[in-house]
C-alpha cells in the first residue's frame, strides 16, 4: 500500500496547522485514501491506476487549503509551529499544560510521591521563612523602624560591651548628642494591680515622656504621657496595654482618666495602646512616666537604665556612633571617677530586638533549603525515570516535528505543575508546622514578633515553588531532548536512556542527595551533641521537686524594710508548714532567670581598685533554708542562720569560684570584702561558708563569682522570689501556696509559678528549638536521600535483570550477584560522602556560635555520621541487590 | 455531476441524514452518498471532510477515535442533539423547496 502521508501533509502545508491537529487530519485521510485504493484493486484495476484514482480525491487543489481555512480559521489565526516556524508561548503553554495535567492523573502513584516530597520541602521551607520574615523581615510596628537605636554603655574592659546606662550619663549623652531627633530612658518596672479581680502582677516599663512619640505610635483611647507628668510627683498616670484593657477593664472605652490601684497607689489612666502595639515585648502591659528625681539626674553609678533613640534624618548608624563617641570621651575626662573606660555603643533597635537569634535562624532556612534540595534530587530521579518510559512518546513527537526547545518547553511545564501542587500542599504543612513551631518557640522569639504567615510568605512560596520546578525538571528535560530519535524507534520501544549519560545523571544526583543529606545530619549531629553537653551541665543546684514563684511586694505599702522581712519570715513559715512540702526559702534573683544584680566588691588587703572596676560579684540575698531548699551543698564554714539579722556582724556566703579567684590557695572562711562604701567599717562582711558554683545566667557560661547575703541583713532587694522544696509533684502546690500568700495579705499578687524544671528548660529552649529543628530537617533529609538511593538502586537493578539472569545461569552465587549490586551503590554513597564532609568541614563553621562543649568540625560527630549514613545506604541498596538474586535466569532471559 | 452550487447546499442536509442512526466515518459517507445516489453526487477527500470538519465546529455532528479490534482506529462521527435540531428544520425546508419547484415545473413525485 502507498504511503499517503507525505501527500496529504503536501497539501495541508499551507495551512500551518497545530501539529496534533495535522496529525490527526493526515491520518484520517490516508486511512480513506487507502480505501478507494482498495476498492480500485478489488475492482480490477493495477496498482498505479488505483494510486492514481486515490490521488484523484485529493483534486480540487484550492478547494482543500480554502474550504479547510474556513473551518480552521481560529487555529490559524494563532498558528503553531509544527515542524519549524514561528511558535506562540501562551498557545503552547495552555496545550502543554493540560497536557501536563493528564499526565498526572494518568500516573496517580508518581505524582503523589513527587507531590510528597516537594511539600515535605517546600513546606519546611515556607514554615521557616515565616518564622525568619515574621522576626527578621518584617519591619517593627513603629514609624520609620530604620531609625530607632539603642544607645548603651561600653563597658568592654569589664566584659560588658552593651551595658544599661546610668541615669546621669544618658542626661548629657541626651544633652550633648548631635545625631538623634530625640532620646528617650526606658527601665523594667512591675506593678501589682489590685481593686478588680484577683491581684496581679504586670510587667511594665517606666518611660521617658517623648517615647511614644520617637516610636512614632498614637495611643487608640486618650493620650500618651505630657512632660509635665515626666516629673517626680506628677507621674501617677498609666497607659495601657490593649490585652490588659481588654482582659482587665472589659475594653471600656471611657476608662481614660479613671483610677487603678498600682502598687498599692492610686494612678491615673491617660490612655489605651493600640493592639498591635508592643515595646519592647509583648509582655509588657503597662507604661507610667520614668520621672527622674534630681538625685536620680547626678547618679553615674547605677547602671540600669535602657535607651532609645531616634537617629536624624540621614544620619547613619555609623555616624551616630562616631558622635557618641565623642560625647562618651568627654564625660570621660570630665568625670574620671565614674566613667573611666566607660564608651557608648549604638545598635539598631532591630539588631537589639533580634540580634540573638539571628545565626540560629539563619542557619534553620539554609537548612530547609538543602533539605529542598533533596527533594528537588529525588523528584529528578523520578521524572528521570518517566522520561526514560515515555521515549516512544518523545519519539513520536519529535516525529511528527517537534523541535527540542519545543519539548523542553512542555517538559519544564510538566515539572513545574508538579511543583506548583507540590507548593500548594507544601502550605498546608507549612501551616500545620507553624502550629506545631509555636509550642516549642522560644519565648523570647515568641514575645518580640507574631510569627504569622502573610502575603510576603506566599509569594516566597510561589518563587520556591516556580524555581524547584526549573531545577528538577531542567535535567530530565535536557535528557529527554537529547536523546536519538531513530534508536528509539527502531529499538521498538525498549529503554534507551539506560545509556551512560541516563547513568551518570542519576548517579550524580544520589551523590549529591547524600553529600547534602551528610551536611544537615552533621549540622544536626553537632547540635544534638551540643544539647546532649547542655543538658549534663551541673547547674550548681537539684532541679526536681522544686516550686517556685514571685512575689513582689509594693514599695509603698511595704517601705519599711521590717515590715519586708517580717511578711517573708511569715510566708516561709507557714509555707513550710504546709503538707507536701519540705522546706521553703526566698532569694531576690533564682538561678537560670538571666538576671544581673552585680555588685562591686573589695578584698581586704589588696589595694582598693578606681571606681568602676570593683571586683564585681553575682550577688544574691537569700533566706536561711535556701541552701538546703536548692540542694546546694555547702562545701566549707556554715550557711545562714535565723540569729544573721541586722543587729549581727554582716556575714557573706560565697563560691567556689570566688573563694579561688580572691583567696587562691587560701581559706576563705573568715576573711573580708567591702560591700559599698569601704570606708565604713560596718560595710566590710566576713566569709562564713563557701558553697559550690550555681549557673546564675544560663548554663553556657562559666560561672562567676558569686556571694549570697542574708536576707534580715540588707534591706535592698527588689524582688523575691519564693521557692518550695516538695515531697509531691510541686505543680499540684501551686495553688495551696499562693492561697498560702494571700492568707498573709489579700491584695499580694503571685506571679510567674513555675517549677524549677521548668525555668531549667526556659533556659535552653532556644537551644533545644535549633536542636530539634535540625534534627527533625535532618532527619527529613536522610530518608529523601534513602528513598532517592533505593530508587535509583531498584530502577539500574531491573535494567540490569536480562544481565543478571545470566550470570546466574552460568553459575554466578547469590553473594556475588549482591556485591555486585551493592558495590555499586556503595560508589555512588561513599562518593557522595567524600563531598559532602567536605562541605561539611567548610560550612559547620558558620554555626559555631550555636554550638557548646564541641567544636565545629568535631571528628566523633563527623565519623558517626559519615558511619550511619553509610549504613542506611547500604541497606537501601541492599533491599532492590537482594530482589535481583531472587530472579529467575529462564524469566530474565526471556524478558528481552 | 451537479452543479456544485446546488451540491454544496444539499451536502449538509445529506451528511446530517446518513449520520442520524448510526455514527459513520468518513469513507463510508463518502460511499454511501454515491451508492445511494446511484452516483450522480459525488464527494472527494478534498470536498468531504472540509463539509464534515465544519459540520463538526457548528456542533452538529461531533467525531470520534473509535478502535475496533483487529482494525485501525477509524473517526466516527455521530449526530449531536443539536444536530438533530437543524436536521428536521432543514429537512422541512428542503420538502417545502422541493415542493415549491415541483409546483412550478410540473415534476411530480416519484
């Protein structure tokens, strides 16, 4: 039978119609053409009188091309190229995508493994780039947040880069300054509400006047504060948090100028904050003028004032610094006594805010993107694989004279469809992640920004999600556009892409899934490793049993400092008394809380040190069972007793470390220091006991010298907290032993009941919140890579099925057909390894800082590691090697 | 061989007819147009499928890939319910035109 595609095509070619459509056109044609043919022969003609019959329905030259315009006139409006020509993107791109949408659906098991894994990818992805936009991107709730700074003192030759001014100092760093629109003083203050409702404590700040108005923040309800309520005297009004006003006064909107009891006094509520106000944390409830009295204004010795300033417009950061300075060297000279080596440092309010968590950040979204990576590997394998399946498709196509751009184009389309579903899904596990983050995110991300997802967060999804696309679907593309169009035809649809380059693609893509799977695991490994050390970190005291709270009594109410004492005798005595419980004491700072209370010390007998470079000691005031309470054990001399009281000589408990740092290889019991003024003799106390170090700050830091002193000898405490020693699960006591202090006196707020546990756990959260984020990242990573080495072990396992039987036939053992297949998955991992530790020595560093008690390039972790994914790979080759012993020799060889 | 104008306006009319109980390809159309009229009309490749394409794209018949074991896949086209509508609108008015000119030309009725 003649041939009549050529002849028709001939015809049609003026047409330039779609490819699929002239296709279908040729083929009905032919198919008629054959049968006039036919029916010429059965009716007796010759063979060239019936070929020439059959050409005869083709006459009428203009008609076909004319007639068929008419039909096809839209097509032909928006030609498409067939073989060569001009080409229409949107067209293509429609066809290609409903296309690419059947596809799917015709491969249901592919796609919802692709689709599995881009959202695993994507998803982590977008989970921590929320976290990342919503702390680090997204610009703080004030007006022009670039310019807001935070001004401190630099106390460096003390150890204190960024340390909190003293009242006298930001006086004339406000007066003096040239760069700043304006200054404002800001110190941590909490209040006991009482009046409505049980009594509370609240967070709150005290402020200078102008803060609102350098944040740039109207208030919803009322007013902010006036500088005349800036005054000593006149600063008994309050604005308020909107949570509080909510929760507390039911959102009454007329409660400016109303009453409320702070502290036992009565203050005046000049207006509401907004809700999406906050400053400096979510936290604070409360804001009441800072009002600096004049003796406030000449002190230069207390340091625990926060500062904001707004820089001018177009100052620099670096320019502003330049001027503090000279502001800084000025006070130098003019006030050696206090501010010797004393500079100022300026760092943006955002780099304040954030600053710390920033690496760890960091490191988590590099993270997800090689995890992404990952996945981008595996879902290349697959299409990989596909394409190596659909060669007759691409035969036909190219056939039919699609041209490579052409393929390329419809092959991308089909990738990044997968990836765009990949995305969509990938949301909702970046939303169910985010739920899941926001019970172990570390209050001190929590408290500073509204981890959220927004319209930014989406777009980043879409781009990820767009990219990943181009970057698993460019290799199989480039593949499927490269391969021999006549092989594949005449090789009767058998694989093709089984030729070395298919080969070496997909092996390069195991390598680098495990060279980056063995970075994250390393990355994980360390921080594993490193929270392991944390976690068996002596804190100096016995965690368990241990209840605690915060009671902070009202200076008015409780001025006198008898009045202080005889309330925390009480409290600890009926408290101990109380069943369940062991023993009870109070103490003004507990351990782990980051709190400061520093003081400077002098050691008899050594010469007295200049002002401002005492020695200076943790210190903290404590009742006489706090030792006991605490389990820490005393390790030479005598704890507190109840005969340590005012009218007693002052006596010092203090630390190892101290003990060694100021009497090296000396007994400490009975020798002095100077606290406060040296010149009175009344103020040189005597060491009674030395006990073993307490992590006062966080358990990564070397402790410090530390002293405790009575606490019925110094009036000077701010606030107390309450530990209880239990016999049962302390959370159960909680409510007995407030009820406890409320027996004592009703309007006395609690707050902050926590057990000791968890405070120990607070304090490592952030550590603990890298180390399972890592871990879960790397743990994602290692079972890509898995699935990714099994796949490719199974696909080159069953291309080698046909060589394989053979050698068993010949008489080949079990064992030697697995190493066989084992070995060669093994190349792939070890070499994949060799990469991979090496970028992990190159890229570990950048997490050194997060790390504790390992270095960045530790050997056990790296060996471990390189040895557990070794392990995996060996069985992920294992599985499809232990498959291929099991074939048949007679089935595999007639499987050709 | 009639005359083409008059083939062409009657062409629509026949193919709707020969599709309306079963579907047909195109070769059988092409056939059964000539056995039935005795071969006095006859459609080529190059005058039939242009009418059937545009037949389709009205949406009065629609094609179909049909396979059929042992055979090539063949199109079939089918009479779609609109179809049917303009089939009975321009039979009617093929009878009234019919009988119209028999009025006229004194050409009775088989």
């Amino acid at each position: 039978m003649p041939d009549w595609n050529d002849e028709v095509r001939k015809r049609l070619a003026s047409l330039r119609l779609q490819p699929t459509q002239e296709a279908e056109i040729v083929e009905e044609f032919a198919q008629h053409l054959d049968d006039v043919y036919e029916r010429s022969l059965a009716k007796g003609a010759s063979e060239s009188e019936a070929r020439l019959m059959a050409l005869n329905e083709l006459a009428d030259t203009n008609l076909l091309p004319n007639e068929l315009k008419r039909v096809h006139k839209p097509f032909h409006e928006a030609p498409v190229p067939g073989g060569a020509g001009r080409s229409n993107l949107l067209t293509d791109f429609f066809q290609d995508l409903r296309y690419a949408g059947r596809m799917q659906l015709k491969n249901p098991a592919f796609t919802i493994v692709a689709v599995i894994a881009l959202a695993l990818g994507i998803g982590a992805n977008t989970a921590i780039f929320s976290v990342v936009n919503s702390v680090l991107l997204r610009p703080l709730p004030y007006k022009d947040p670039d310019r807001l700074v935070m001004v401190w003192e630099d106390a460096s030759k003390f150890g204190y880069p960024r340390d909190t001014p003293a009242t006298a100092n930001f006086v004339d760093w406000r007066d003096q300054n040239t760069v700043f629109e304006g200054m404002a003083a800001i110190s941590d203050e909490s209040f006991n509400l009482t009046g409505t409702g049980d009594p509370e404590r609240l967070e709150g700040r005290l402020v200078s006047a102008n803060l609102f108005p350098l944040l740039g923040v109207e208030p919803q309800i009322g007013r902010t504060f006036t500088a005349a309520e800036d005054q000593p005297g006149s600063n008994k009004v309050v604005l308020l948090s909107h949570a509080l006003w909510q929760r507390r006064f039911g959102g009454d909107n007329s409660i400016a100028g109303k009453p409320i009891n702070l502290n036992g006094e009565s203050y005046s509520v000049v207006g509401v904050m907004p809700a999406r106000f906050q400053f400096p944390t979510s936290d604070d409830q409360v804001w009441v003028p800072i009002a600096f009295t004049s003796k406030d204004i000449a002190n230069r010795n207390r340091h625990y004032l926060q500062v904001l300033a707004r820089l001018k417009p177009g100052v620099t950061l670096e320019q502003a610094q330049t001027d503090m300075h000279t502001v800084a060297a000025r006070l130098q000279q003019q006030y050696p006594d206090s501010n010797t080596d004393l500079g100022a440092a300026v760092t943006s309010l955002h780099e304040h805010l954030v600053g710390d968590i920033k690496p760890a950040l960091l490191i988590l979204l590099g993270a997800v993107g090689l995890v992404l990576l990952i996945a981008c590997a595996n879902v290349a394998n697959l299409l990989l694989a596909r394409a190596a399946v659909r060669q007759k498709e691409i035969a036909v196509r190219v056939a039919l004279g699609a041209r490579r751009q052409r393929l390329i184009r419809q092959f991308l389309t089909e990738s990044i469809l997968l990836s765009t579903i990949g995305g969509v899904v990938g949301l909702v596990v970046a939303y169910g992640g985010l739920l899941l983050l926001r019970a172990f995110i570390p209050e001190s991300i929590s408290q500073t920004a509204q981890i959220s997802m927004d319209l930014k967060v989406l777009g980043f999804t879409l781009l990820v999600s767009l990219v990943t696309g181009l970057i698993f679907g460019l290799a199989p593309a480039v593949q499927a556009a490269r391969f021999n169009q006549t092989e594949t035809l005449k090789e009767g649809g058998r694989d093709s892409a089984t030729g070395s380059s298919g080969k070496r693609i997909r092996g390069l893509l195991v390598m680098s899934e495990v060279a980056v799977s063995l970075v994250l695991l390393i990355g994980a490994g360390l921080l594993i490793n490193s929270f392991l050390r944390l976690r068996n970190v002596d804190p100096g005291f016995r965690s368990d049993n241990l209840l605690t709270m915060r009671v902070v009594l009202p200076i008015p109410k409780y001025a006198e400092f008898e009045r202080r004492s005889a309330f925390y005798t009480e409290l600890v005595q009926r408290v101990q008394n109380l069943a369940g419980v062991k023993s009870a004491a109070v103490t003004t700072n507990l351990p782990l809380y980051r709190q400061g209370n520093s003081i400077g010390v002098s050691i008899e007998g050594q010469p007295p040190l200049p002002p401002g470079q005492e020695n200076v000691v943790v210190t903290r005031i404590i009742s006489p069972g706090y030792f006991d309470t605490m389990s820490i054990p005393l390790l030479s001399g005598r704890q507190f007793t109840d005969q340590d009281i005012r009218t007693s000589p002052r006596v010092v408990v203090i630390s190892e470390t101290m003990a060694r740092r100021y009497w090296p290889g000396q007994d400490a019991i009975g020798k002095r220091i100077g606290a406060g003024d040296i010149e009175r003799p009344e103020d040189w106390i005597q060491v009674v006991g030395v006990v073993k170090d307490v992590h006062q700050f966080d358990l990564t830091a070397e402790p410090r010298p530390q002293m405790y002193l009575p606490y019925r000898q110094w009036g000077f405490f701010e606030s107390r907290d309450l530990v209880v020693k239990t016999e049962v699960d302390p959370a159960s006591l909680a409510a007995t032993v407030r009820r406890t202090v409320w027996e004592i006196d009703k309007d006395q707020p609690v707050s902050n009941i926590r057990t000791m546990d968890e405070i120990l756990g607070e304090s490592i959260a952030r550590q603990r919140f890298s180390m399972l984020l890592l871990a879960i990242f790397a743990g994602v990573a290692l079972i890509l890579a898995a699935v990714g080495i099994y796949g490719v072990m199974s696909y080159s396992v069953a291309q080698r099925t046909h060589e394989i039987g053979i050698r068993m036939a010949l008489g080949a053992q079990t064992g030697a057909v697995l190493k066989l297949a084992v070995s060669y998955g093994l190349k792939l991992v070890v070499g994949g390894i060799v990469i991979g530790l090496i970028a992990a020595f190159a890229l570990t560093r950048v997490m050194s800082t997060l790390l504790f008690g390992v270095t960045a390039t530790d050997p056990t972790t790296f060996t471990l590691i390189s040895l557990l994914l070794i392990a995996v790979a060996a069985i992920a080759s294992y599985i499809p090697a232990r498959r291929a012993t099991k074939v048949n020799p007679i089935i595999a060889l007639r499987y050709e | 061989m009639l005359d083409r104008e008059l083939k062409k306006g009657s062409a629509e009319l026949l193919i709707l007819s020969l599709v309306e109980d079963q579907p047909r390809h195109g070769y059988d159309i092409g056939t059964l147009i000539e056995r039935r009229s005795g071969g006095t009309l006859r459609f080529n490749v190059a005058s039939l499928y242009p009418l059937l394409y545009r037949l389709e794209k009205r949406g009065w018949i629609q094609g179909r890939w049909v396979e059929k074991a042992g055979q090539r896949r063949r199109r079939y086209y089918r009479l779609t319910a609109e179809g049917k509508k303009v089939l009975a609108a321009q039979r009617n008015s093929w009878r009234e035109f019919v009988e119209a000119i028999s009025r006229i030309t004194g050409i009775e009725h088989a």
